[in-house]
C-alpha cells in the first residue's frame, strides 16, 4: 500500500452500503462548543445517535459538582480525559485515563470532589438515556438522545452561541 492509497472502510453486513454513506465519520471536536448547562457544568454533544438511542457526549464538571441521582436504561461507557470524579455509591475516584462500564440498571450519583484542583473532563457514551430520581426516588427528568441534544441546543441558543454543523448523527 503506498501512502496515497488507503482503503475506505466497508460497512458491516446488514448496514448501509459504503458506496452512498461512509461507514466511518469524524467530528471536530474544536468545531463542537461547549454549553453550559449549569453554573460549574459543561457538556458537548458529540454524537446523536439517531434510531438507537446512544449518545455520546463530553462534560466538563467544577470542583465540588454534585448531579442529582440517576438509574440508567443501559449501559455506559466512560473516559475520565482529566480531573477526578466518581459516584457517592462507590469508593472509588476515577482520574485522568480511567474507563469506567457501567452494566444497564445502575444508579449513582456522580460527584466531582470538593479538593479537585482540576475540572473533570470525561467522555460518556450512553444507551437508552436515564432517569434523574429526587431524593424520594421519583423520577424529575428523563434524559433520552433526543431530549439530550434540544438541551444542548437550546443552551446554545441562550448564550448566543451558534448551533455546531458537526454532531454526528
């Protein structure tokens, strides 16, 4: 193979046909702006994930953020870019380079430590969405991919910020 001749990937069986889409895209993550969505919280959406209800995002958190609880439809994927974060119901602290699963039903509530001296940075991959739970267990929010990125966009909209061309579908 010289350089100038890459092979374009193939989509798997049973998925579009590598002739009319791509089977790989790419977003930039500098073309991406973060919204804040709460004093001390950022997110980024990256990723919709139309038709399957996964989504991937990246959140910057502050020093001391505390997230209402939460149960997740399904599973989660998570990579600590940098900083320090963990759940109130565990006793670890993920730090920079950490992946963390977490199996379909859990719930947790995520907590940046008050003595971080750094925000946290951590890309989610999430299935199915969740459940924000009040401190009776019932639910005051549900997050799906959909209600996800009309958040995103809509606290772009607040701040004046343009809508990013770049999330991926």
């Amino acid at each position: 193979m010289t350089d100038t001749a890459v092979p374009k990937a193939t989509a798997a069986a049973g998925a579009a046909d590598s002739s009319t889409a791509d089977a790989t895209s790419i977003a930039r993550f500098a073309d991406i702006p973060w919204a804040t969505l709460a004093p001390g919280i950022e997110m980024k959406v990256m990723r919709i994930g139309e038709g399957t209800q996964r989504y991937t995002v990246m959140n910057r958190f502050a020093p001391g953020t505390l997230l209402p609880k939460h149960h997740h439809h399904g599973a989660v994927h998570a990579f600590t870019i940098s900083g320090q974060w963990g759940y109130l119901e565990y006793d670890w602290v993920a730090e920079a380079g950490d992946y963390i699963f977490e199996e379909v039903g859990t719930v947790h509530t995520l907590k940046v430590p008050d003595d971080a001296t750094e925000v946290a940075v951590i890309s989610f991959v999430i299935d199915k969405g969740m459940d924000f739970l009040d401190d009776d267990g019932n639910v005051f929010h549900t997050e799906t991919a959909d209600s996800i990125v009309e958040m995103y966009f809509a606290c772009l909209d607040n701040e004046g910020i343009a809508r990013p061309d770049g999330v991926l579908p």
